[in-house]
C-alpha cells in the first residue's frame, strides 16, 4: 500500500541533529497527559507507589486504549526520541510519508489498545516492523504513563498488559528521557554497559548515585538526584525506567514468579563492587573471572564453538541454556540469578568479618529477614514485598545512608574481596 523511500533526505539530516539537539531540549518533550510526580508521593515506598499509581494507570491504558495522534504530530516526535527509536520507527514504516499517513488513518479511531493495534497495522500494510510501530505510535501519542523523576528526567511507559491475558508479564516498554538524551527503551545489555562505564570511571562521586536511588525507592524522595552528574541521572533513569518495566510485570503475578526487578536492583548495586577492581572480574558459572564468553541463544550453543572474551557486567546478561525452541532465545538478568546471589553472599561474608559494625547497621533494618545472608538479596526482598510497610519510619528511612555506606566500604575493599573470592574458589 505504501511506497518505500530509502533517499528521505530530510529525515536522516533532522535524525543526525537528534543527540546534538537534545542538549538544549526540556524534559517531559512528548508531553504526556498522565503523568506520576515521584516527589508528590514522598513518604511512601516507591513499591507501594507502583502498587497504588503507576499499575493501575498503566492497566486504564491497557482496556481503554489511546487516540493515536495524527500524522504531523507524529512525524515531528521523529526528533524528539533518541535516534534509535526512531530509526526504528522509520524501518517498521518505510518512510516519514507513510508515517504520517498511517498516522493520519488511525487516528481517525478512537480507544485503540496494544492488542488490537498490530492488527490494524497489518490492514494498513505495514509488515514484520509493527510491534515496533504499535510502540512508537503510542509512545509518541502518549498512549501511557509518563513518571517524572525531577524536571529533567522521565520513565515513559507503554503498551502493558494488566496481567489478566496470557503473556501478559512480556508486553510492554519503557523509555528513558534525561539530560542530553532523548527517551531511549534501554536494552539490559546497553543498561549494564553504561552503568559500568559511569561507576567505573566517577570514583567516589558515585556515593550520591546510590544514595539518590535508594532515597527514592525508601521515600520517594528525589531531593538527591540532582546532585548526580549529567551521566550519572541518565544512568539512574534507564534504571528506574527498567525497573517500572520489571516491577510492573512482577505485580502482574502477585511477586510469585517473574523476579527481574529483584535482579536488576542486586546488580545494580552490586556495580559498587566492581567500581573499585582494578580489573574488572564478573562471577560467570560459579568463577569469579576476568574472560568470559560471547552470549549465545541456547538454541544456536551447541552448534557453536564458545568465544573467549573479556570480562563486563555485561556478563550478567545472559541467553537461557534452554534448548527448547519455545524458551532458547529468552535472556534477562534473572538468568544469572545464582551467579549474582553467590557473589552478593561472598560480599557479605567478607564485610561481616572486616567490618562487623557496619554489617550490623543494614541488617537491623532487616530483623524480619534472614541473618547472616546476603546483603543485596535482603534488601530486595524487604524492598519489594507486601508485607513492608507502605510509609517507612525514621530508622527505616536511614537504610539509604546506611546501604550507601556499605557499598562505599564495598568499593573499598572490592580487591581484598575479589583475592578472598578466588582463594576460595
């Protein structure tokens, strides 16, 4: 129905500007109606914040739909992504003209949900590339939830389902919109390697970072998060935007299954670690290891010969092991789970020894939890758990000071941890 133009001169001039553009953009740029304020929420955990605000205006989103904006709105938000997204847009629609007149056709329908949306785009004509458009168009029409985190940092959120249909717990994307970077649905991989990249090279600026993460998660309390560099905010907003994503889909379950908010909050703390190694090593099957090997989808590893490769945190993403053709390209963080467990345990065996007092000042705030276990994993599970109180006392709320304190000492110690690691192993 549409005719490809591979020669849009001025699509790829206005996409090349994007990054050097954004610089001088305020946030919030796809102006979203629905918007959750994190700080007008202080007081309660931001658990209970997804709980009563953000799933609940997502699941409106998903039964009642969105009016797609028509095509010259559409067209404009091409500039107002990161270029990724919309390059992506432009594939799934073969040109910025046939953008905008599918654009201009669907938006003559009101009340259209993520269910039904490929479909009419496969009316339309538009081929293999439509779930990217379905997410394009309703992340440019506002077709979801925009969580602010202060005035120059976003968690767009869109298209997820309530929980109720089959498959569910995989629908959904988040961008990330911070200084000088345009909303961005952030892979784990391209999470993971900027937040190497940010701990790896900040040294001990990298305290207000963690602080301003666990203030909001403890209080939703943003108050800190300005104080983060320009590249540490983007860093903690592709956080927060993975983890609406993650925490989201956990809820749709009631926490029984699908624990990827757990994972990529233990590993991103666990980053304190290996900010201070002098050479970076992962815990990779059982080892802690400075090589490692090419990720490989279970279903292509035993045709493959394993490729040596350095170690990055990368590593704690990984491909199933699973053969099976329905599972074998499944990935996530979770994947590592006894991996990033067992060097969370390790962590806190080797502090609880050195630094006894310090260990003692987190794990009081964790009388209800396991002693003698892992630091990471305790705070997660009082994290994110029902049966933690919605508003936090005084002493509860100074676990983000105490924790940031452990991961400072972490930071530290991470090479005598690291020479303890590997004489044990």
């Amino acid at each position: 129905m549409f005719k490809t133009n591979k020669d849009n001169l001025l699509v790829t001039l206005l996409l090349s500007f994007t990054l050097i553009l954004s610089s001088s953009l305020e946030a919030n740029q796809l102006r979203y109606r629905s918007v959750v304020d994190i700080a007008d929420h202080k007081g309660q955990t931001f658990f209970a914040l997804m709980q009563n605000e953000i799933k609940p205006a997502l699941d409106t989103y998903a039964t009642e739909g969105f009016k797609v904006r028509n095509g010259s709105h559409v067209v404009r938000s091409l500039t107002l992504v990161d270029d990724k997204v919309a390059r992506k847009a432009l594939r799934a629609a073969g040109s910025e003209e046939n953008l905008a007149e599918i654009a201009d056709q669907l938006s003559q329908q009101a009340g259209l949900t993520f269910y039904d949306l490929p479909e009419k785009l496969a009316e339309l004509g538009v081929g293999a590339g439509r779930y990217d458009l379905t997410t394009f168009l309703a992340l440019v029409s506002g077709g979801g939830v925009a969580v602010k985190i202060n005035p120059s940092n976003y968690a767009y959120n869109v298209n997820y389902g309530t929980g109720e249909m089959q498959h569910d717990e995989k629908t959904g994307r988040s961008f990330g919109e911070a200084p000088d970077r345009l909303a961005l649905d952030a892979s784990d991989k391209h999470y993971l390697q900027i937040l190497e990249d940010y701990v790896r090279s900040e040294g001990e600026d990298i305290q207000d970072f963690y602080l301003a993460i666990m203030k909001i998660l403890l209080n939703n309390d943003t108050s800190h998060y300005s104080k983060i560099s320009e590249a540490g905010q983007a860093v903690g907003t592709d956080f927060l935007a993975v983890y609406i994503a993650e925490q989201n889909r956990h809820l749709m379950v009631d926490l029984q299954t699908h624990h990827w908010d757990e994972a990529l909050l233990e590993v991103t703390l666990l980053s304190a670690f290996h900010a201070g190694q002098r050479k970076l090593m992962v815990m990779y099957n059982g080892e802690l290891t400075d090589t490692t090997h090419q990720q490989t989808p279970g279903c292509q590893a035993a045709q493959q010969q394993p490729r040596e490769k350095k170690a990055s945190m990368i590593d704690y993403w990984q491909f199933s092991t699973s053969t099976d053709p329905a599972n074998c390209n499944r990935s996530g963080i979770n994947i590592t789970r006894r991996d990033f467990r067992s060097l969370g345990q390790a962590i806190s065996d080797y502090e609880r020894e050195h630094n006894p007092e310090l260990v003692e000042k987190v794990e009081r705030h964790f009388n209800s939890q396991k002693q003698n276990g892992n630091l990471f994993a305790q705070l997660s599970a009082f994290l994110i758990n029902f049966e933690t109180p919605t508003e936090l006392n005084r002493q509860q709320l100074q676990l983000a000071a105490d924790f940031t304190e452990f991961l400072m000492q972490v930071r530290r110690d991470a090479n005598k941890i690291s020479q303890s690691i590997q004489e044990n192993q």
